[in-house]
C-alpha cells in the first residue's frame, strides 16, 4: 500500500524507499504490479507515468 501512495502522490523517493523494502520483504513483480494498477485506478495518468517508475524500480533492484 506504501507503494501505491507514493505514486498517488508522485513522490520518486517513496517509491524506490519503499519498493526496495517490498523486495526484502519477498514481493513478486505480480504483486508489485497489481499494487500499480491499483494507484493508476485511483489516480489517473499521473500515476501511470510514477506506476512506470515503481516497476522499473523493481526491476533495477531485484537482479
């Protein structure tokens, strides 16, 4: 749910913050998506765009 916030919320910092405590924490890709989709529903284009970011995120730190 942190996650979703911070891409409602726009907040680069919270994202990677808190996506990388996800990925400690043993959170698919699946999950992290689904909690995107989720702040995209509620928030619109902007969290599209911060959703990107989060996913890439993901990616970048769970090699």
């Amino acid at each position: 749910m942190c996650i979703a916030i911070g891409i409602a919320k726009q907040c680069d910092d919270c994202i990677g913050f808190h996506v990388k405590a996800a990925i400690a924490a043993g959170v698919t890709r699946e999950e992290i998506a689904e909690t995107i989709s989720v702040a995209m529903y509620m928030g619109g284009g902007p969290s599209f765009m911060y959703g990107a970011r989060a996913l890439e995120a993901f990616d970048q730190m769970s090699v």
